[in-house]
C-alpha cells in the first residue's frame, strides 16, 4: 500500500468543452480531462444511494509519476460537491502502490489502511441515513474486509457515477497512469439499475490525446468497462463512429499480458 498522504486528490467533473460538441459524433454524453465512465443527472435530492463492484487494476511502472482513481460517488457532475470511495492506483519513482480511500470535497481524502492488490474484486456503496448523515462502505471481497464510516455531508444529490479518475495532484490533473481496463458492475442507484445508455457514458482527454473510453453498458445497463487508450494521431473525440469496446462477462480480471507502449 501507497504511504499515506492527505492530499485533496479527486475533483468534480472537468468538462473539456473544446469537445463537447465533437464528442456526440461518438454516442458519448460528455468529455473531460479527469474523468471517464458513466454519469447520470437528476433533481435536487433525487440520488440518495450508489453501489457497485469493481476489479483493481494492474498499473505498469513509469519512470514520471502516473496516477489513476477507481470510484462511485454522489454529485461532482456539474456540480462542485462530491462524497466518494474507491481505490487508487500509481507509479511513484517507478513503484506501483495501490490503496483505498474516502473523500468528501471540499477536504482531503482520507486512505483506508488496509491492503489493496490488483486484481481484488472490491463492493462499494454510498447511503443517506438521514438529513446531512451518510454511510461510506467499501469492501474488499478478494481480501475479506470490510471498512465503514458514518459521515456528514450536505451536497445537492443532483448526480451520481462510477468513474476511472486521472486524480489531481499538486493542484493540477496528473497524468493518467498506464493501467489494465476497470470493469465496473451491480451498479445501482437507489437501489435499482441506474439503466445506463451510452449518451451517459464520458471519455477522458489529456492533451487533445484520448486517453480513456467506457465501453457502452451492458444490456441491463448495470454493467460496462473503461479502457485506457494508447492512441496514435488524431483524439477520438474527431472520430465519425463510434468506439466499440467489449464489455467483460466477468469482473475477475487476470494479470493482463499488454505490452505497453511507452510515450
């Protein structure tokens, strides 16, 4: 695990607007710089619980520093409140440290100190007890634990997402770290299937370079896979179709044999 920092590490959603108009060619909703998977908006108050599962992802060592965020959380989609859990993932002087964290911007995150590897299918869920009162829960089911904290958080309950995060890092949005895909699943919204769509769905760019792309959901829309990128040329964004990943059938994900191309 990671040395633990209290760092303010993940941010509302930034959306590249340079983008936006350009990213509808390709069925997406949104794109961003920090984010990719899937958001979904509502009224004041309408999200007042999320869960999901997730596999940690390998990370490739590199000799810059590299970072990345698997999470789900309430708000930070067009709104500048957010309460979250989720793992993080890094190379740090070229050592891969993976952990767990909760946040609730505006303060720092806070990392869970048990141990996270990749490949550990973890649960996750958000809930509002009562006004202002909220419970974060994050298990890791491969290592048989189970973290909860009961906190105060007063957001406006207008989004909810499941996110592949580049997080910030000393006040600027880091570099995306060069990891596995993250498949997310039993995603839920109060309880139900958020019954995502693919105009849901946000690819992450850095440097006009597509970085990041959901694949689209599932067909009970409770389920899909975001994909870090390698691209060569032109950002996805400039593209006429569509992207087309496969989602996984499994969340259990082996040690992928990628060979990575380096920068």
């Amino acid at each position: 695990m990671s040395t633990v920092h209290r760092f303010q590490r993940s941010q509302p959603c930034l959306t590249d607007k340079t983008h936006t108009g350009r990213s509808r060619i390709t069925g997406f909703g949104w794109t961003s710089s920090n984010w990719s998977g899937y958001a979904i908006k509502g009224k004041k108050g309408a999200f007042r619980r999320i869960s999901a599962e997730w596999t940690v992802p390998y990370v490739k060592p590199t000799a810059k520093p590299t970072y990345s965020s698997a999470w789900i959380g309430i708000d930070g989609f067009r709104n500048g409140s957010l309460i979250q859990t989720g793992t993080g993932h890094e190379s740090v002087n070229g050592t891969v440290h993976y952990y767990a964290w909760w946040e609730i911007l505006p303060e720092a995150e806070t990392v869970i100190p048990l141990p996270v590897s990749p490949g550990d299918l973890m649960r996750a869920s958000i809930v509002k007890l009562s006004p202002g009162r909220w419970c974060i829960r994050l298990c890791n089911l491969s290592k048989r634990w189970t973290f909860r904290t009961i906190q105060r958080y007063n957001g406006p309950q207008t989004s909810a997402e499941w996110i592949m995060e580049a997080p910030q890092v000393g006040g600027t949005v880091a570099n995306l770290a060069r990891l596995s895909s993250v498949h997310f699943r039993c995603c839920r919204v109060n309880g139900k299937s958020p019954r995502l769509v693919h105009a849901n769905g946000g690819i992450m760019i850095q440097n006009k370079i597509t970085v990041a792309v959901p694949s689209s959901p599932n067909a009970k829309g409770d389920a899909f896979t975001v994909k870090r990128l390698y691209p060569k040329g032109l950002s996805q964004a400039y593209l006429k179709r569509p992207v087309s990943i496969r989602t996984q059938a499994s969340g259990i994900l082996k040690k992928p044999s990628i060979k990575y191309k380096h920068s």
